[in-house]
C-alpha cells in the first residue's frame, strides 16, 4: 500500500542479526555464572527472627515471686524501647526467662545494648536474685562436629578441648564453636567439723562469708553533664584459689584466718549422669557453626586442613576426629540440583536441535 512502512520490532531485527543475538545470549550465560557464585549456601532456609534472651535465676522462689519480682519489672523497663515488637516472659520455679521480639527493621545490636543499659538500671531485683544473663540470638547453623577422646583426666580433656578451640577459632573462616559432653564446672568447699567448732563456725556463715566476698553488684547511677555514669561493684572470684584466701574468723592472736587454713577447696565438676565416650574413651565434642554470611564449604575446608596441625599438637593417647559433617548433605544436593540442571539442559537441546537448525 502506498505509504505504509513495515517497522522491525527487537525480536525481527535480532532474527536478521546473528551477532547480536549470540552477543546477548552471551551475556545471560556469563551474568548467570557470575552471580552462581554469589548465591547463599545453606542445607536449610534460615527462619529465625532476632531475639534478645534475658534469663534471671531467683533460688528458691516460687513462679509466683518471680512474675512479681522479676517478670513484671523487666517487661516494663524494655516494652517501651525503639525496635522491640513483643516482649514474653516465662516465670518458672527458681527463674525467670524473657524473650524480646524485635522489629524486622531494628537495628540488632543497637536494641540489644538498649535492653541491656535499661536492666543494669533497675535496683528493685530481689535481694537473692542473681545476674541477669542478657543475650543476643545469633541465626546460626551447625556445620561440623569434632570430637576429643582419650585416656586422660576429665580435667585435662576440658582443658585440651578449650586449646583446641582456641587454635580453630584464629582461622578466619571459624567464629563460633561451643563444646558439648562436658561438665559445668563448680567448686568445693569441705570444712571438717572439728575446724568449725575450734573456731565456733557453722557451715551457714562460711556460706555467706563466701557469698559477701565474691559479688557484682549496680550500684545506681550518677547524673552528669555529660551524661549518666554507671556504677557497679565487680568482687567475682571465678577458681578455687580466689574462693581459698577469704577471711572467715579470726583467731586468739588477731590474724585472719582463711578458708584454705580450715578445710580444702577444689576446682571440679558437678555431680551428673552426664558423661561422653568415644570408642570407650572420655570425649568432648566441639560444635562448629556458621554464622551470617559463611559457608558451610569454607568452614567445613578449614577445619579438615587444620586436622593434621591439631593432631600433631596432642600429647600422646589423644586424638581428634570427624563425628559428623553436615556439608555432605550440601554437597548432595548441590550435586542432585546440577545433574538434574544438565539433564534439563540436555532435554532443551535435543528438542531445539531436532525442530531448528543448528
């Protein structure tokens, strides 16, 4: 018809364009390669949603004076706080646990020092409540597990375990690791009672002789120009020796007489069923996680190339090795998925191949 021009549209002119439709296909392949490598690694979708734990032990109460004294007073010092959603409190015999949801937007660590400032300002705590334990959940994913077994003290293993988790914690790749089959730690204190009556002692006072020396206390705070200042009393004593030296009585002559002058002190554990074996040796397990952005491949690399170093360090009659390794489930599917990707692809090509040219 006289006038009408035919326009070519992008897919006509790329038929009549060889060059820039393998050009472009070219860049798909090379961009989907590129971005392959950025993609997160994870066996399962991480769903978990940022929460400040605070756990606070009351001895001998009841869930009822740990609502009152405890639940009601944190809950109203952080409900209010920028970026916290809810706030669930869990009064049980003893303790007290509080669980702080925060706003998807919340900046984490920002409300978590929030939450901690605002409970080291609260002095109405009951009398025998202890520290309160504040913690920021961390999303993060068993990746390898290691264990340490040998014929040696449960003392020394505990020991070889924390200087074997030093060592894996300064490759870069490892951030957390947490030993499990051990025993909490806790110390003894044995005075024989010919000791107490020589010095007219009972057992109550060294318990309370002991509980005044070693203490950490808020001890309010102060208002300034320049903003409000903290003050806490830290007296923590944390092994046998410290616990050793304190003053209990004083005898005829006017000197102080310590707790190692009338009984023992021992560094041990708890009394528990707790224990791990490893081919019929004491074992402590090592739990190694990823956290943020890490992969379980470069941890899992990192950890079998130290293997070797470990071992060698080891006195004799222990060993370290392999329980369990979850990137081998990664591995598989990584595996499946790409067989099954070049499956497909095959298929596509067969078809074009069949019905185009080549």
């Amino acid at each position: 018809m006289p006038g009408f021009t035919r326009h070519r549209g992008p897919i006509a002119w790329m038929v009549k364009n060889p060059v820039a439709a393998n050009l472009l296909m070219a860049v798909c392949l090379v961009g989907g390669l590129a971005f392959f490598t950025q993609i997160r690694q994870e066996v399962f979708p991480d769903m978990a949603e940022d929460v400040v734990s605070v756990r606070i032990a009351y001895p001998g109460s009841t869930p009822e004076e740990v609502e009152q004294g405890i639940c009601r007073v944190v809950e109203e010092a952080v409900r209010s706080l920028d970026g916290v959603k809810e706030v669930f409190s869990t009064a049980s015999e003893g303790s007290a646990s509080i669980q702080v949801e925060l706003l998807e937007d919340a900046e984490p660590m920002k409300v978590y020092q929030d939450i901690q400032s605002e409970i080291d300002r609260i002095t109405t705590f009951p009398k025998d409540a202890e520290e309160p334990q504040v913690s920021l959940a961390v999303h993060r994913r068993e990746v390898i597990k290691l264990v340490l077994f040998g014929d040696v003290s449960e003392n020394s293993l505990c020991d070889l375990a924390e200087q074997v988790r030093e060592r894996l914690l300064q490759n870069p790749e490892i951030t957390q690791i947490d030993l499990e089959g051990v025993r909490n730690r806790e110390i003894r204190i044995e005075v024989p009672q010919e000791e107490l009556r020589r010095y007219n002692l009972t057992h109550r006072q060294i318990a309370a002789k002991v509980a005044n020396e070693a203490v950490e206390l808020s001890g309010g705070g102060i208002k300034t120009r320049s903003g409000d200042t903290l003050l806490r009393m830290k007296e923590r004593r944390d092994y046998g020796l410290e616990f050793a030296r304190v003053p209990v009585a004083v005898s005829e002559d006017g000197t102080q007489v310590r707790i190692e002058d009338l009984g023992t002190v021992i560094d041990g554990f708890e009394d528990s069923d707790r224990f791990a074996f490893y081919n019929g040796k004491p074992a402590v397990m090592l739990e190694i996680y990823r956290v943020g952005s890490q992969t379980p491949a470069s941890i899992s690399g990192a950890v079998y190339e130290m293997l070797p170093l470990l071992r060698e360090q080891l006195p004799a009659g222990v060993d370290v090795d392999v329980l369990s390794d979850r990137t081998e489930v990664f591995f598989q599917r990584a595996d499946l998925l790409l067989r099954n990707g070049m499956q497909g692809l095959i298929l596509v090509m067969l078809l074009l191949g069949a019905f185009l040219e080549l």
